[in-house]
C-alpha cells in the first residue's frame, strides 16, 4: 500500500482519498485490539462465570500441590522388613537391633520358619527378608564366617537398589563392630609386650553432594510439581476453549465476524493465559510456603522463562485444537501429549538412563528444558548465563507451534 | 537427587570394601590374620526382577494407567457432551432407561480398554520382553473388575459436571494423577506420609498396580491377592450404584 502510493509512476488518486497510510495501519491496528478485547471478555465470562469451573480453577491446583508434593519422594524410609531368626541369640539381637535402628526399616515380623518369608514377599507385606541362621552366635564366637542372606523384592526396581545397598552396609557395619570387640579382646594375647595397640585404619565416610546437600528429594520434586501442575492446566485449557466453539457450531458465528486468525488465537489463548498466571501466583508462593523448599535463583528470571513456557505450552494446545473436532479428541490428544512429555522430561526418570535414540527424542520435549530451567533456578541458582540456550529453544518451539496452530486452523475453517 | 542417592550408596559400598580390604591387609601385615575372619558375611539376592531392569517394574503399571486414562478420563465427557451440544434432551425423551444409558455409554469403552490391556500385554511380551509368571486368564478377569469400577467413576463426573471442560479437569485431578502418583507406579507408598499412604488405598490403581506386578513377576494365584481383588470388586460397585443413582436423578428433574 505504502508503496503503491509513493511510486510516482501511477496516477495520483483524487486528494480525498488520500490517507496518511500511518494513520491508516494505527486504525486498523486499534481496531484489532478492540476486536481482540471484546474476545477476550467472552472467554473470561465463559470460563469464570460457571461456579463450578471458578472453584475448580482456585482449589484443583492447591490439592495437586499438596498431595503430589507430599507424594513425589524418592528417598527410602520406612521400608517394611521380615526377620527370620533361627538363632534367638545375643547376636542376632544385635542385628535385629542394626535394622531396626537404622531408620530406613520397619519390622512388620519376626519369624520362625524360612518358609514363611514367602508369605509376606508374595503378598507385597513385606519388601525385604533377613534370614538369619541357626548357627550365627555358634559361628561368630568361634571366630568363624556366618553368611546372613537378605531377599529383596526387585519389583520395585526404584527402591531395591537402594535398599540392598543399606541393607549390605548395615551388615557389613555390624560386622566390623564383632571384628573390633574381638580384635580388642585379642590385643593382650598377642601383643602383650612391644606393641600395645594393634592400628586399624578405618577410611571415613566422604560422601557429600552438591546443590541438595540433604539429598532432600523434597527440593528436587516440588519445582518439577509445580510446573507439571501449569503444563497440564494450559495444554488442556487452550485446546479445549477453541474446540469447544467447533463442537458446539459457534465457531461459524466468530467466522463471519471480522475477527481475522490471529485475532481469533489471540483473544482465546489470552485469557487462559491470565488464568494460568493467577494458578502461578497462587501455586508457587504456596510451595515455598508448605514445602519449605530453597529457591536460590532469580524471581524476574523464574517469571520470564515460566511465561515463555506457558507460551509454549498453550501453542501444543493451540496445535491440537486446530485437529481435533470434539473435546473428547482433545483431551485424548493432550494426554497423547503429556504423557510422553512428562515421561521424557527427566521429571521422574533420568534421561541418562534412557536408550539413546530416546535421549535423542527427549530434545523434542519442550518439558524437558523447562525441567532443567526450573531446577537450574530452585536448586542451583543458577540463570540466563548458563540456561539461555534451553530458554530460546522453549521459545522457539512455542513460536513454531503457535505459527503451526494458525496455518492448520485456517484451512480446517475454509 | 535419585541418580545421586544411587551414586552415593554405589560409593559408599566401594570405599567400604576398600576400608575392608585395607583394615585386612594391615591384619596380615601385623600376622594376626589367620586368627581373623569377618564375623557376618551378608549374601543379598534380589528376587523376582534380579537385574533390576525397570522396564519389568514400569509395563506392567503402564497397563493401570493406560486403561485408567481410557475409562475414566474419555468416559468423563460422555454424558455431559450431550449436555452441552443440547442433545441430552433428545436422549431423555427415547424410551431409554437410565440403566440402559449407562451401559450403552460405557460398553464402548469398556471394549477400548480391553483392547488397550491385549496391545500393552503384546507390546511387553515381544517388544520388551516382560517376564509374564502368572495367570493370564487372572489378569484378565481382574481387568474387568478395575474396568468397571473406573468407567463408573468417569461417568459419575460425566453426570455431576454441567460443561465438559469441567468434567475434564476433574477427571484429571480425581483419576488420572493419582493414578500416577499415588498408585506406588512412580514413587513408593511407603515413603509418603502416613494421612497420604491412608489416601492410596481409596485410590483404585495403586491396588491393580500392586495385582498386575505381582502376576506378572511373582507369579502368585488369586490367593495371594484376594485383598485388593475385593477392594476392587467393592470399589466397583459402590461407585456403579451411586453413578446411576446421580443419572437418575438429573434425569428427572
């Protein structure tokens, strides 16, 4: 247009018609917000004024927070143990004790038979088994090696890697202490003359993680809760309020309208976006709050990159509604979604784990940044100096969606 | 956090057994090993899953999921679409008993999970090659049971939710994330707090999730599982009874 007008080739149109092409565009542009504005009141009225959505909105991601942060723990405590002791002695005592003293373990059992320890495996009573021998005191008085077995339930595959680690470090520790008792009841014997003291080097327990020096699964789950909270809100959201007007056929209406596309994603995708930012406001002050967990890196980075990711996010959402035709379709399509995305987000399971050509596929996952970003920001503190690659990344994908989102919805429409 | 845990216990249990070897060592020096020998040697077998390959654990949770997101979540929006398209009166106004409505709504997807259960089980037996131990027939039977009980559930938001995007934001926070979290699929029960691990046991998944890894790596018989068969059973028809019971009522009024 601008450029019609200052070819001085063409013949000059009469002066009335002339308008400032600057002011034109702004007018347009005005327009466009006023069309977007009113848009956006449907929506907010259409979500808000159903009290049933209202409360839900306000009291589902609270529930999700609490329960599923109380829930997400890895840690092992409190597993439940079976001991078979045969021997009844002092020393088996003593290792009972061991277990029972160490925190990770709770006794639903003490038992009499070898045999019954099937019982308590195969009806998930009990997680691991002691099973210690008849001739345990025999042997360890005589000075000689008595073998105490320990069953683990692998099933879990989580836990019982964990637990035989304990379960053979409390052994081992019981062990040392019979080895040093005896080795302190030898000292006269032996060295009754030049060297009073016999020296057992014993090499001390170093270990000691960064970042999460607790190991405190707490501060690892809770960020990633919060943001599973918002990512499934806005998939679901955004696809269902644009699918919802194909369903009930007012989507024709809005078409006849001058709204243009864009105008048409915009004012749909805004107010849930608002929505979503309220959950934000209220989710994560709370998660500080019940949770006591750290927060070491900056508020004004955390918002910014949360915003890019609700974007991206709410642009998977836009992406399915432009395919789907009932609400039905996109529900099932955003968990097509989500499923795989939390699963391949090193939420819950580490990525380093994965077969390669899943580690590969984990890049397509704009959770799986988002994941990284929020615990660079919670744990370590870390910020845009050494997250900004996973920040743009996020960015451009939900850019690529939105784009994808608009094409598709145009040619569905026409 | 997990990954380090793991590496630290891993650690731990390497410097342990050089602190042994070491303590060892200067016994010999000293000449007083002969006299000495560890006093308790523990033997550690794990049993059911002894390479402690995840995908054994995980498949068979994967079924509670799938088939919960099939019966609950797609379930969720039967009746409460005809609500909202107006097509619910057109439906009121067949000879259609409540009864009748209920089956036919949810026989589809009963059908669906069934289908979902068969791939899944396919998918472990030859791409992933999950041990299967017990009674397939068991399995089978105790799927329907967590069927109907799932599918009541999803019709019960169905008839309470007055518009779908509703409907759907209950289902997922009243069926599909606890069946995910608080099942024992992901994080183990026992490390939950105890008003939390009360909570798990009225959540449906978490006992087929427990039935469905004990068949398919324990190998145990109906016996051994009698329990949370019943609460399944239980759980089935109380929500059964109390979904048609809401229909009927909107119905009427």
């Amino acid at each position: 247009m601008r450029h019609k007008n200052s070819n001085p080739d063409t013949v000059m149109p009469s002066g009335r018609n002339i308008v400032n092409p600057d002011q034109k565009d702004r007018a347009a542009f005005l327009e466009s917000i006023r069309r977007i504005r009113f848009l956006i009141r449907k929506e907010f009225i259409q979500i808000v004024r159903n009290r049933q959505n209202l409360g839900l909105l306000l009291i589902a991601p609270l529930i999700q927070l609490f329960v599923f942060g109380f829930a997400s723990r890895l840690d092992v405590k409190d597993v439940a143990l079976v001991i078979t002791d045969l021997d009844r002695s002092a020393t088996s005592r003593r290792v009972i004790d061991a277990f029972s003293r160490s925190g990770y373990f709770k006794i639903v059992a003490i038992l009499n038979s070898y045999d019954d320890v099937d019982h308590y495996l195969e009806r998930n009573k009990a997680s691991m088994a002691v099973l210690i021998p008849p001739d345990l005191e025999r042997l360890v008085k005589g000075h000689q090696t008595a073998q105490v077995a320990v069953l683990v339930d692998g099933v879990d595959t989580t836990t019982a890697g964990t637990v035989s680690g304990y379960a053979q470090g409390i052994l081992m520790r019981v062990s040392e202490e019979i080895m040093a008792e005896r080795i302190n009841s030898m000292q006269g014997i032996l060295y009754n003359s030049a060297t009073p003291k016999l020296i057992i080097p014993v090499i001390l327990d170093a270990s000691r993680s960064w970042f999460n020096p607790n190991l405190n699964s707490k501060d690892f789950f809770v960020p990633g809760v919060v943001v599973l909270i918002l990512l499934a809100l806005s998939t679901i959201l955004t696809s269902s309020v644009i699918v919802r007007e194909k369903e009930i056929g007012t989507i024709e209406q809005l078409m006849v309208t001058p709204i243009t596309r864009l105008e048409l994603i915009l004012g749909k995708t805004i107010p849930c976006f608002l929505i979503e930012l309220i959950t934000l406001s209220v989710v994560t002050p709370m998660a500080f709050v019940i949770f006591d967990i750290p927060f070491r890196g900056s508020i004004l980075f955390f918002l910014f990159t949360f915003m890019v990711f609700l974007m991206t996010a709410s642009g998977v959402g836009m992406t399915i509604s432009a395919f789907c035709k009932t609400q039905q379709q996109a529900v099932l399509t955003s968990f097509m979604f989500l499923q795989p995305a939390v699963l391949l987000s090193g939420y819950a399971f580490p990525i380093e784990n994965m077969p390669l050509v899943i580690q590969y596929v984990t890049y397509l996952n704009p959770l799986m940044y988002f994941i990284t970003i929020i615990r660079g920001v919670f744990l370590k503190g870390i910020g845009w100096e050494i997250l900004w690659p996973q920040v743009l990344i996020m960015g451009l994908m939900g850019i690529a969606y939105i784009g994808i989102a608009a094409v598709l919805l145009k040619k569905r429409v026409d | 956090m997990k990954r380090a845990g793991i590496a630290i216990v891993y650690l731990e249990s390497i410097i342990g057994q050089y602190s042994l070897d070491h303590q060892q060592e200067e016994l010999n020096r000293q000449s007083v090993s002969h006299r000495i020998s560890p006093p308790i040697e523990p033997r550690i077998r794990l049993l059911y899953n002894p390479e402690l390959r995840s995908r054994n654990n995980i498949i068979p949770g994967l079924i509670s999921i799938i088939m919960m997101v099939i019966a609950a979540l797609l379930t969720s929006l039967t009746v409460v679409r005809e609500r909202e398209t107006g097509t619910m009166e057109q439906l009121i106004s067949t000879p259609l008993k409540p009864s009748e409505l209920i089956v036919g709504k949810l026989i589809p997807y009963f059908t669906l999970g069934y289908i979902d259960l068969v791939m899944v089980y396919l998918m472990g037996e030859y791409v992933f090659q999950v041990p299967f131990r017990g009674s397939l027939l068991l399995m089978f039977i105790i799927a329907g049971i967590f069927l109907i009980g799932a599918l009541s559930v999803g019709f019960l938001i169905s008839v309470i939710a007055t518009n779908q995007f509703f409907a759907t934001q209950l289902a997922l926070l009243g069926t599909f994330l606890p069946a995910f979290l608080l099942s024992g699929f992901v994080f183990p029960i026992s490390n939950m707090p105890d008003i939390l691990q009360v909570l798990t046991y009225l959540v449906p998944p978490r006992h087929f999730v427990q039935i469905l890894r004990s068949i398919y790596l324990k190998g145990v018989g109906i016996e051994a599982l009698l329990v949370p068969v019943v609460v399944l059973a239980l759980f089935a028809v109380l929500v059964t009874s109390l979904a048609s019971r809401k229909l009927r009522k909107t119905i009427e009024v």
